[in-house]
C-alpha cells in the first residue's frame, strides 16, 4: 500500500478534529471553553461530556472519510489497463 493513501487516512482525522475544534458546541452563546475537558467541577460534567462526544463524533467521521478517500485513491492508481497481465 502507498504510504499516500495512509497519509491520506490520517489528515481526515485530523482535518475532522480542526472541524470539530471550530464547530465545537456552544451554550448561551459562547462556545464551550476547552478548559472545561480538565476540570473536575461536578457542574462542569455535562458541557465536558458534550464537548468530548462531539469531538470525538467530528474527529471519526473525519477519519472515516479520509479512508474513503484515500480507498478511492488508491483504487483509481492501481487499477489494471485492458490487455494488461496479472
């Protein structure tokens, strides 16, 4: 396998979780801060249970559309001409 196409995987995750740290939730209208991923406060648990599903959420569907991608790739480069042997 060309180590493009793993390259390729890779970046969708990691262009996923940059969506993800954009888009990520907001409450009263200021985004959630990423403070809130370490805190131990019992009244911060909901926002911090929220943030990490949807980084998480936005991270894998990156990931799994790199795979798609890098898949598509690599079927397109290597894919046999007719008359071709083996």
């Amino acid at each position: 396998m060309n180590p493009l196409t793993i390259l390729i995987a890779i970046a969708g995750g990691v262009i996923g979780a940059l969506v993800g740290v954009v888009t990520r939730p907001t409450f009263m209208g200021m985004q959630v801060p990423f403070s809130v991923l370490t805190s131990t406060a019992p009244m911060d648990e909901p926002f911090k249970n929220e943030l990490q599903s949807h980084l998480l959420a936005t991270t894998g569907i990156g990931l799994v559309v790199g795979i798609v991608l890098a898949a598509i790739i690599y079927a397109l480069t290597n894919r046999s001409t007719p008359g071709q042997n083996g």
